[in-house]
C-alpha cells in the first residue's frame, strides 16, 4: 500500500524542519547499500550532528521548492538518492562519509548545496580536507599562547637588564675607584 498523502505532507514538513537546521546538504547514490550500511553510515554521521535522509527525490523537490538556499539540490535528486543534511560539524561529517565509503564502496557522491549554492563532489571533498572546527580552534589558542609567553618573556627580561646594567655600571666605578 502507497503512502497517502497526508503521510507525504508530513514527510515533506519534516524535510523542510531539518534543512531549516542545517548548513550544508550533500546528495549521494546509495544505490545497492543494505538496511545495515546505512544503519552503519548513519551511525558515523550521528557524532558530527548529521542526518542520512533516504527519501523519494519528488518529496524533496518540493520540500526545497521557492527556497533559495535549497532549490540547487533539485539538479541533484535522481535516481536513488540519500541526503545527508549536516547541522554541525560540516568538515567532520564529510570525513565520517568519506571514511564509510572507502570501506562500502557503493556509494556516489553527487554533490551538496551550500548557502545556496550548488557544490561539486571536488567542492565538497575540499571542505572536506579542512581541519575541523576544534583543531582550528586549538591551532588559535597556540597562537595566542605562543603571543602571550613572548610577551611574558619580554616584560620579565627588562627588569633583568635592567638590573645588568646597574650591575655593570656598579662594577665599573668600583674598578675606576
């Protein structure tokens, strides 16, 4: 028995609530994956705060229909497609895909809607290599780190030359005396 249509209404309001949330979309073709693969995928996106949405590509048509951010990914929906709708940790969830496909070997990544933008599977794999959120957030606190034991270093050598100088001027006197 086919879904009603108040079934795909509420489908389509639940798409339309998770895209709202998200920042990015990436379209794959999980064509020839088993119930546990994608258990399996889903289980590595879950950490980076991603949803694997397997829905029928007319559903999302019209759950991204008029909204500009979203409408892109209408060239994307065909044939048997997963939309993976990453609301954290874009970098992340790309890698955790990345690292599933690598061991299935079935999927296609066609690619991801960003800011309105239509991306390629070369765009999103190159976001994909960017260091994550919280090694650049580690890589800053270095750097702010490294700044501040400079500074540290440099305030604490002034009374220490100057003392050296008194030292040395001291000596001084005492030998010319």
């Amino acid at each position: 028995m086919g879904r009603t249509l108040e079934d795909k209404k509420e489908i389509v309001a639940e798409l339309k609530e998770s895209l709202s949330q998200s920042q990015m979309a990436v379209v794959i073709d999980y064509k020839g994956l088993t119930v546990a693969e994608i258990t399996d995928l889903r289980r590595r996106l879950r950490p980076s705060g991603t949803e694997c949405k397997v829905t029928k590509n007319t559903l999302m048509r019209i759950a991204v229909q008029g909204d500009a951010t979203w409408e892109p990914m209408t060239a994307l929906c065909k044939e048997s497609s997963a939309f993976l709708l990453i609301k954290e940790d874009v970098g992340g969830a790309i890698k955790a895909y990345q690292e599933f496909q690598k061991v299935s070997k079935k999927t296609v990544l066609r690619g991801g809607v960003m800011e309105g933008r239509a991306l390629t599977e070369d765009d999103v794999k190159a976001i994909g290599d960017l260091p994550s959120k919280e090694q650049l957030m580690g890589q800053i606190a270095g750097a702010i780190n490294a700044v501040a034991t400079k500074v540290a270093v440099g305030i604490k050598e002034v009374p220490s030359s100057l003392a050296r100088v008194t030292q040395a001027i001291a000596d001084k006197d005492k030998d010319a005396a």
